[in-house]
C-alpha cells in the first residue's frame, strides 16, 4: 500500500470522528501522529549508531511504548492518555529533558492539538501509521514529497491559500544553478514544508560531503523560517527525515515581523533559495518594519527587500515571483530599481502556464541575482513546454530532465558568463534600457513576434496587479497627505 493510499485511508477513518472538522483539522491531527512515528523511526536509527543515545522523551511517551502494538491501550485509555499524559507531558519537555532535541519536540507540539474524541477510532488511525509508513526505507522519505503535496491540497481545499507546493524539479533546478558550497549558510525566510532546504541538503551531500566532519558541517548551515504552524511542523518532520538530526535552525516565526535594520552582519546568508508567498497582503503594521520608499502590504515584495538586506556581499539567490512583479509600478518599480542597482539580477527563467496548478495559473518566474556589484545587463529565457504539452498536469507534470537546456546554456558566473549566446528562447537587455522602461522587467522574446493574449485567466491577473497597485498608490498618497497635515498642525 502507497502512503499516499495510506493516508487517504487515514483521512477516511477520521472522518468518523465527530471532534475532527474540516481538512485543516484533519491534517493538523495526522501530523503529529506522523512526526512522533518518524521520531521513534529515526530514534532506532540513532540507538544503532551511537550507544550513548538518549531519547529526548520520557519512556512512556515514546511510539514504540504507546502506540506501535496494535493490539496496545484503545478506547477511553488511549484518549486519557493522550490527552491526559502524552500532550501535557510533550509541552513542558523542558521539565523533562533540555537536550536540542527536547527543544524540537516541544515546538512542534506547543500548536498541535488532539481533535479526536473516540479512543476507538485513534487506535485504527494509529495502526494505520504503523504498518503503512517505516520511514527508515530510502524510498519512503521520498515519498513524503508527494504525501505533503495531498495534504497541501487538503489545506487549499480547506481555504487555507497561500501553501503552494513547489513542484520538485523547479526547487532542485533553482539549487543547482545557485550551488551551495558545503560550509555555506542557506536560509529559507518563507520556507512553508522545507522543499528548498531539503534539496540543499541532497545537493550538498551528493557534491561536498565526504566525511562525518563535512556532514556536521552541512547540519550546521541549514536555515529556515515558516510562520504557519502546520507547515512550520511539516518542514521540521521534512528535515528530521533528512537526517537532520536536530532542526532547531527552522523557526516557527514570521521573518518580516522584525525591523529590516535589526538583522545584523551576523545573520546574513550566504545563498537564499525561496518561493515567498504571492498574492498575499501582511496584516497592519508589518510595512512599517521597511524603510518607508519600500512600504507595500503585497508579501512577496517585502520578501524579495528582506532577501537583499540578508545576503553576504557576494551572496546568491533564486527566487520564485510572479509576472505581476516584472511589470508592476509604483513601490515595485524602487524594488526593482534597488535589486538592478544592488545586486547583478543576471537571470530570469520565465516559467509557462501551470507550473503551480492546482494552486494557482499566476505565470511565474525565476530570478537569480548576486549581491554587491550592480546589474549590467540581464538574461532572459523562455522555459519551454515539453514537445506534446499544452499545459502540466497530475498526469503530465514537471520534470528536471525539462531543464537540461537551460542548465547547457547557463555558463559561469566567473567570467561574466561569457558563454551565453542569444538563441530562440533566450535574449539580453541592458540595464540602461530597463532604466528607460521605469525598470519594467517584462520584455517580451525579441525572436517572436507581438502576441495579444485573449486569454481572461490573463487578463484577469493584469487587472488585479493593476488594482494592487492602485491601491499601493492610494497608501502613499494618503501618507503624504497625512504626514503634510501633522505638518501644518
């Protein structure tokens, strides 16, 4: 039996539960079932290792001791236990156990929650976990990746937006083309289930780690920030997985929630690899952390600020934005006017239609810049179909092999890369001519002739670009008049 199958048998079984509403509830209960279960997996994994190994949990609250006999405490006892012992006990871990680990476990379990109020029904969810997921097999961790896509369309179903899942070959393509050196500091500042940083961890591995010194090197330089419980949970389990041993550089927290001026020299990275969410408007106040020429409540704008304040001089990026982002005006055109002054924004990878569906049609986008030296002149390259397809699919989906083209042409940032040649897909534009557009960075394929889009998906997303930025313009003419008022006053 699949995972994906197991937990859809799962998610059946709850559905009995009269204290399990909706998916998002759904989801947040098998999530900590999961982690728990991945814990004792990797704990046996651990002991074998090192003899001197101490599980963080007491005795009674570890898997294997309450949960992993089928035939182990159901009804009543099962729900006093869990709700009685295993949580109470799970939250204070401090008492118990001050151990990195210790720290892990509490975090993850300071916003879960046990929904479900039949100890019968429990017992078959658990058994279900048991015999259908042993996270010790290679091939089972990968399949995670798909178990996290059905829970995430769960959550989209429950109205929980903004939780896209990357699709795999983009992260994989985007880490590659950065190429993280093994002492080098990654962070992800928006990392929802830890895709980017768990590619970083496989590429790492598969390039630079030749020793267990090299591996304690690479444990140490994995960063990532999601302000989301369920997600913030996920990429901990995700990291865990990926032998992580202790996750505690993944912080449950909202990275734009800090003043832009309070992170200092020692906290800046040498590589972001991000997909900050789009769409999205930050809650009141949230602006007020960035100088005021950059005040915007669209998410993603602030992120892509934040970024360039956290890289090293020297530091790399690739970031996931929108095509509302190229061509956007007002407060979008002096983010961009800093990214191209500030940063060489050498690349973009002009994504086509569906790379993100179910989630959502927006075009995307993939930008790749270096901090320090500014921009003379910027690549362009139109990603293309595979031969057949007029769009993805969950039967035709994205696959790396997609990006072999872009990967042969792509060159060394060393020498400027000097081996770039414009072909059909792929163009330059200088920075003197962005400057001349108003830094609009939405230019269309030379090697093509116009084309006027019909399509009201399109449309539709201009429209709404439009309207957001009327709304920006709105926002800073009233804080000119505001501020002109207090003057006169």
């Amino acid at each position: 039996m699949s995972i994906s199958s197991t937990i859809k048998s799962i998610q059946d079984i709850m559905r009995k539960d009269v204290g399990v509403d909706g998916d998002a509830q759904r989801v947040g209960q098998l999530v900590w079932l999961l982690f728990l279960k991945i814990f004792d997996d990797r704990e046996q994994e651990w002991e074998l290792l090192d003899d001197s190994y101490r599980s963080p949990m007491p005795e009674r609250c570890r898997w294997r001791n309450w949960a992993a006999d089928p035939e182990g405490i159901t009804g009543d006892e099962l729900k006093d236990f869990i709700d009685g012992q295993l949580f109470p006990t799970l939250q204070n871990l401090q008492e118990y156990s001050t151990t990195p680990a210790a720290f892990v476990v509490r975090s993850v379990f300071k916003d879960a929650y046990n929904y479900m109020k039949s100890g019968q029904l429990i017992r078959q969810v658990i058994n279900k976990i048991q015999e259908g997921v042993d996270f010790n097999k290679a091939q089972e961790r990968h399949a995670f990746g798909d178990m996290y896509e059905q829970l995430l369309r769960d959550l989209q179903s429950a109205g929980n937006a903004g939780e896209f899942y990357t699709p795999r070959p983009v992260t994989e393509f985007m880490v590659r083309m950065v190429d993280p050196k093994l002492d080098e500091k990654v962070m992800d500042p928006a990392c929802g289930t830890g895709g980017f940083l768990t590619c970083t961890i496989e590429h790492k591995r598969s390039h630079y780690v030749k020793t267990a010194e090299d591996e304690r090197t690479l444990q140490a330089s994995i960063f990532g920030v999601e302000k989301k419980p369920l997600p913030h949970l996920l990429a901990t389990t995700n990291m865990i997985l990926h032998g992580i041993e202790v996750p505690n550089q993944i912080r449950h927290d909202n990275t734009l929630a800090r003043p832009l001026i309070s992170w200092g020299p020692s906290e800046r990275v040498h590589c972001i690899v991000a997909n900050p969410p789009f769409g999205g408007m930050e809650e009141d106040g949230i602006e007020t952390n960035f100088p005021a020429a950059f005040r915007t409540r669209e998410t993603a704008d602030l992120f892509l600020v934040l970024i360039m304040h956290l890289l090293k001089d020297g530091g790399r990026a690739a970031v996931v934005l929108p095509d509302g982002f190229l061509f956007g005006e007002g407060i979008k055109s002096r983010i961009k006017e800093k990214l191209l002054t500030e940063c060489n924004l050498h690349t973009i990878v002009r994504l086509p239609n569906g790379v993100f569906n179910p989630y959502t049609g927006i075009k995307t986008n993939l930008l790749f810049f270096t901090k320090g030296t500014p921009t003379k002149d910027v690549w362009l390259y139109e990603h293309q179909y595979p031969v057949g397809y007029k769009s993805y699919s969950k039967t035709k989906p994205m696959r790396i092999e997609e990006f072999a083209t872009e990967q042969a042409w792509w060159g060394n940032e060393a020498d400027g890369f000097a081996s770039r040649e414009e072909n059909e897909f792929a163009w330059k534009v200088s920075l003197d001519e962005l400057k001349a557009r108003n830094w609009n960075l939405d230019c269309k394929n030379p090697h093509i002739g116009e084309q006027i889009s019909h399509n009201p998906d399109e449309l539709l997303r201009n429209y709404t670009s439009l309207q957001g930025e009327i709304s920006d313009l709105r926002d800073q003419l009233k804080a000119v008049l505001a501020e002109a008022l207090e003057r006169q006053a």
